[in-house]
C-alpha cells in the first residue's frame, strides 16, 4: 500500500500527522533536497505534500516528476500563507493534460 509524506516546515506540517500521513519536518534547503529524494525514489510514497517555501530549492528535483504518475508531488502552503505556486503548477498540469487551460 502506498504512503502519503508531506515535507515542510514542522510547524506548517505537523497537524497532516493526526491525519494519518507521515510528516518530514525539513529546517533547511539541503535537509529538504534529502529527504524530498529520499521519498521520491523509495517507491512506498504515491504522493508527496512540499509546502511552497521550498518549492525554489526542490524545483528541479520535483520537475523530474512532473510528468510521472508516482509520485505525485502537490505544493501547499506554509505557514506563512499561499504564495501562489500551488495554482500555477496545478493550471500547468491541467494544461499539459487537457492542452488548454480550462480553469
């Protein structure tokens, strides 16, 4: 059975815990590539919550995913708000899918 990890800040993240799904509290940009890699490559997480304040350091790790079905990497927002980036990289995908964006 697949997993569902969620990586950010503890605070942004650590209610997702009473949800039933593993949280990857990260406190700096080289422990978020790690742990983002780590869960990426062991094949038991099917998607993988990044809060948006480490969207820049991940970017390039979560783009070798985009088009992959496992896993499925969703951005949130962190503890200080939405910044955005979740709705962009979702009318992205939809885009990518559908060939326009219909949302």
């Amino acid at each position: 059975m697949y997993k569902i990890g969620v990586l950010g800040e503890k605070d942004s993240i650590i209610a997702f815990s009473a949800l039933g799904l593993e949280v990857f509290p990260v406190e700096g940009e080289q422990e978020a590539i790690a742990t983002f890699r780590k869960l990426a490559k062991d094949g038991e997480h099917a998607i993988i919550y990044v809060t948006e304040s480490f969207y820049e350091t991940l970017a390039p790790e979560i783009d070798k995913y985009k088009d992959s079905l496992v896993p499925a990497v969703i951005l949130i927002p962190g503890r200080d708000g939405s910044l955005g980036l979740g709705q962009t990289a979702l009318n992205a995908a939809v885009e990518r899918a559908v060939g326009a964006n219909i949302l």
